[in-house]
C-alpha cells in the first residue's frame, strides 16, 4: 500500500500546481491582452471593474458560469462535452516535465523533450473532436484548418528542440537547464530560438498564424458552438493554457528556464513566461493575418529548410570541435540569422512584384479576349 | 509495488481490449477511430509499465499525433455516412474469422514456449541504448528506412500533383 501513497504524495501537488498555473494563466492572460492592445491600439481596453479594471477577468468568469449550458441539438453530445477534456491534457501534462525551481521538476523524465512533443499531440486532437462534433461547418473548417497548420509547423518546432537536445547532450529538461549555466542557448542558436518563437505562434494559433479563428470568415473556429463555461474552458484554460505552456518550454530550452542573474528561482521562470507572452500580444496588435498558401508556404519553404540548414551545420560542427563546440555555432546561427533579415525581405519583395506583374498581364489578356473589362486593373 | 503494477496492467488491459472492440463494434467511423486512439494509448501505457518510456512517447508521438489524426482527417474530409450494419456482420467476416483464429493460436503457442518466458530484465534508461543500437549496429537499415520514407514521400506528393492538372 505505501506505493499508493507514495503516488498519491507525487501526484497530488503537482496537479494541483499545474492547475493553478493553467488557472492564473486563463485569469490573466486574456484581461492583460485586452489592456495591452488597448495600450497599442490608442485605446483604453477594459478600465471600469476594479482599480484599472483588475476585477474584469473575475466578472467575465462569473458572467460565464452563471451562462445556460447549451449543447447544440444537432451536435454529437458525448464528443462535445469530451473534446475540450482532450484538449486540456496537453497543457497539463506538459507541465510535468518543465523544472519550475532548482529542486522541483513534477517529474525529472529523462526523454523530456520526447514527450513535450508527444503531449502536443493530444491538443491537436480536441481540436479536430470539437471541430467535428459541433455539427457546423465553420468549426469543422476551423478545426481542419488548425490541425493541418499544426501538423506543418511541428517539424520546424521539433528541429529546433532536435538542436537543443544536440547542444545538451541529453533529452532531460533539468540537463538543459544546466547546460545554459554560462550562456542561454538563444544566445547560442538565435536562428533556431527565434524559429521557435515563430513555429510556436503558428501551433497556437495566434495571430498573425491565427486562420483557425479567423473571426471574419470562420466566427471562432472550433469554438463557435460552445457557450457560457464551455467556452470559457475552451478559450481561457486550453487556449491560454497552451500560450503559457509553450512559453514555460521555451524558457526552459532557450531562456536559461528557472536560472537568472543575482538567485535562482522560479521567480525568473514566471518573468520569462511574461516576457514570452508579451511578445505573443506585440505580434497580435502588430501583423495582419496571412493567408493559408503564405502559411504554408513559409512553413515548407523557409522554416523547415533553414532550420535543416542549422541543424546539420550544428551537428556537423559538433562533430569537427567535440569541446569547445559553442563559439563556432554561435557564430553560424549568428551569421545565418544576419543574412536571413538582410536577403529575405528582398527575395519576398522580388517574388511580389513578379506575382503582380504576371497578375497584371493575365487581367489585360482575359479583359481583351472577353471584351467586358473597362480598362483593366488601373481603373 | 507488485500489487500496483498488477493493478495498473488489468486496467490498461481492459482499456485496450474494450476500445479494441468498440472499432469494430462502432456503426460510426469516428467513434472507431476514436477508440483506436484509446487502444494505442492503452498499449502505451503498458510500455511506461515495462520502464520503455521512450517507446512509449514514440507511440504516443507516432500513433496518436500522426496516424490517428490523419485517419480522422481523412473521415472529416471525405463524405461519410453511417452504415446500417456495423462491421462486424460485415461478408469479409467470415474470411477474417479463421485467419484470426489461426493468427491467435500461433501467439499462444508462442507466448507458451519457455524460450519466449525467459525475459531479460528492463534496462534503464532505454533511450542511450536504443541511439546507440540505431547508429551503430543497424544503422545500415535505419538509413534504408529513411530513403523508403522518402520515396514515398516523393511518391504521396507526385500523385496529389497529377490530380491537379
């Protein structure tokens, strides 16, 4: 019997931690980003409950429990009520590897960054359940959207923490963070650093990546038939809750996790993950939305090639200097990174123009072969 | 700590076996589909059980994130009715039900044979001896494997092209 306890001991505080952080997140997050791109927007945001209007999260959760449960008449029931408990395990259970302090990890895995990736699996999949058993065709198409960008970002996002786990020399999450005790990886491999940041905005869904919730086209995506607490669920634990996990990773693999000047604590942890989700709601006020050939495109023909580009020359690097293999990466993911901001907006503004220009000569046949247009593009 | 591994393993058991039948046993494609993610999550399970963590999130990687999705996909995507009859009264079962039984009776023969009984203990970790398996021993198939994945790639991406145009 002392097994059962001994498991119950283990288990208990970590779930209940992992909760509270998916918990505070889904409190926050949503209010910070309405206030914050407010602030970007010349706007005030929401400023009337509470002092600065602290209290709004707490009024807008109260509004929604207090909502009828409605479940679709159409819908399939039992998938409907399952997919967003599908969806929470994701961020949940990603937090079991993520060392929050010097001495506290849920579980020290040693195939940490193995299993980040296969957790991610199971968001995908609540996604696609919701989409689905909503029985409407926006959400279908907002779920199918999402699962298929999902599926396309993955593999740059696994390259990059392919990388890590190279410059590691392990898969534990605690070895990473040991590893970046002189210098954080995102100081040694930008290129792949910044990769993630991208790769992972397009997994959640986020603007500019945020096609699945395009609320212009699709109303919410797979969300659109879910109300009052089910949306809150939904929108605030699962959606926010995957923001913070992937920040929590990103900080961990990238950003020196729980380690920062003057003491180690997981006080630089929670810094980090603020500082993650910030730059998430600066990219929201700031990029419109692409299309899904630009997405897609990007994926296939810019991220997974350069991430490739620097995985291969890491490792070939690695290989040339066992030791002191850090100066000469740092130097390749520098200078990668340098010719990435200097070329690549020349060859998309070259692409553009000769799009355009091929549009342009399409027009003016087809308007002089039918006879209907008044002038073509110009008028 | 016996009693609760035994106890964890009839559980994952039950799991697998169930969700095993609910695919068959579904009229609805996607409840199908959905219980074969049950079954493989069952089978990881025991995995994590036999201290293979690292097959085990290769699984769970493998066969709920990649295969599962894209078998769901692929329901969502094509225009699906519910059948009448599930499965199960389905013609081929008549052919399917002598190859199982003769599939079942060879892995009891199997199963029951000393040879099979004399199991080496878990190594732990697994993950630095499967890497180092894999690159040195069998790193000749291992490679093969990859060129395979990738002319069928290649293959997946010609054939969605010709439909095109």
């Amino acid at each position: 019997m002392s097994s059962v306890t001994d498991f119950l001991v283990n288990f208990l505080p970590g779930f209940v931690l992992a909760l509270m952080v998916i918990i505070l997140s889904a409190v926050i997050f949503p209010f910070a980003a309405r206030r914050i791109l407010g602030f970007m927007g010349d706007r005030l945001g929401p400023n009337r409950v509470g002092p600065q209007g602290l209290l709004q999260p707490f009024a807008d959760f109260l509004k929604l429990f207090i909502k009828e449960d409605v479940t679709p008449s159409q819908a399939h029931r039992m998938l409907f009520l399952l997919a967003p408990a599908v969806a929470l395990v994701t961020p949940m259970l990603t937090q079991v590897v993520i060392p929050f302090g010097e001495d506290y990890t849920i579980a020290d895995l040693n195939i940490g960054l193995i299993y980040i990736v296969a957790v991610g699996a199971f968001s995908v999949l609540g996604m696609l359940i919701a989409g689905w058993a909503s029985n409407n065709k926006y959400s279908l198409v907002g779920g199918l959207r999402s699962a298929a960008q999902m599926i396309s970002y993955e593999i740059p996002l696994i390259l990059t923490i392919v990388l890590v786990a190279i410059l590691t020399g392990s898969l534990s999450l605690n070895k990473v963070v040991i590893a970046q005790d002189s210098v954080w990886f995102a100081a040694i491999q930008p290129l792949a650093f910044i990769i993630y940041v991208i790769a992972g905005v397009a997994e959640l869904n986020r603007t500019p990546f945020d096609l699945p919730e395009a609320e212009s086209e699709l109303v919410s995506g797979y969300i659109t038939e879910y109300g009052g607490m089910r949306f809150a669920f939904l929108y605030g634990l699962v959606e926010w809750g995957n923001v913070t996990v992937w920040a929590m990773a990103g900080s961990t693999l990238f950003l020196g996790g729980w380690r920062g000047p003057f003491f180690n604590s997981s006080i630089w942890l929670a810094v980090k993950v603020l500082a993650m989700v910030l730059v998430i709601i600066w990219f929201w006020a700031t990029f419109p939305r692409l299309q899904i050939d630009q997405l897609m495109a990007f994926a296939w023909k810019v991220l997974i090639p350069l991430s490739l580009l620097n995985l291969a020359a890491t490792s070939a690097f690695i290989l040339i200097w066992p030791d002191n293999f850090l100066l000469p990466t740092a130097i390749l993911s520098w200078a990668l990174i340098a010719l990435f901001i200097l070329f690549f907006p020349r060859i998309v503004r070259r692409i553009l123009l000769n799009t355009r220009l091929k549009l342009l000569a399409t027009r003016r046949m087809t308007t002089v072969i039918s006879g209907t247009g008044k002038g073509g593009i110009r008028s | 700590m016996g009693d609760f591994n035994q106890f964890f393993f009839i559980l994952l058991s039950v799991v697998i076996l169930v969700s095993a039948a609910c695919v068959v046993l579904f009229k609805n494609l996607i409840y199908s589909a959905l219980s074969m993610i049950g079954s493989f999550l069952g089978v990881a399970g025991i995995y994590i059980l036999l201290h293979a963590e690292l097959v085990a999130a290769a699984q769970v990687l493998i066969y709920v994130g990649a295969i599962s999705v894209l078998v769901i996909f692929a329901i969502m995507l094509t225009h699906h009715r519910t059948g009448d009859l599930s499965l199960y009264f389905h013609k081929q079962a008549w052919i399917a039900l002598p190859v199982c039984a003769v599939a079942g009776i060879t892995l009891m023969v199997i199963m029951g044979s000393a040879a099979y009984n004399a199991v080496g203990e878990a190594q732990n970790p697994t993950d630095e001896n499967i890497a180092s398996l894999l690159f040195n021993e069998y790193a000749f198939p291992f490679e093969l494997v990859s060129l395979a994945l990738l002319v069928a790639m290649i293959g997946a991406v010609i054939l969605a092209k010709k439909e095109k145009s």
